[in-house]
C-alpha cells in the first residue's frame, strides 16, 4: 500500500474515532457518568491531532511525490 494512502485510510480512521468518543462522551454526559464522559471528550481532542498529525504527513508525501516527479521530467529533458 502506498503511503499516501494510508495516510488517507488514518485520516479516515482518526475521525470514526473522533465522532464515536464525541458519541460516548454525550451518552456518558447523559447518564452522569461526568469524569469517563471528560475522558471521552479528551480522547476525542487527542483524536483530532491524529487527524491533523496525519494530515500533514499526507500533503508532505503529496509534496514529495511532486518533486520527485518533476526531478525525473527535468533529468528526462537533460538527457534528451
């Protein structure tokens, strides 16, 4: 599997769990269960910096695959 993709795949995975801690937290709220509904919610916020750590590795991947493709067109021209 590509890195980009599974880049994809953890942004994906990171906001199922964000929404279902978000989910969990509400439910535990609403049974008064207050201290595992604030650690709900703050696995949640933790689930958003793995969205936004695996953003980043995403636009950097996309970056790099960039660069290489143009390092390649640029040496492809030279040798011509």
């Amino acid at each position: 599997m590509r890195a980009r993709k599974t880049y994809l795949i953890g942004i994906a995975l990171f906001t199922l769990l964000f929404m279902a801690l978000v989910l969990l937290g509400s439910w535990l709220l609403s049974i008064e269960s207050r201290q595992f509904a604030v650690a709900s919610f703050l696995f949640a916020f933790g689930a958003v910096f793995g969205q936004i750590g695996c953003l980043a590795l995403y636009a950097r991947q996309s970056a790099r695959d960039k660069a290489i493709a143009a390092a390649r067109r640029a040496q492809e021209q030279q040798n011509v």
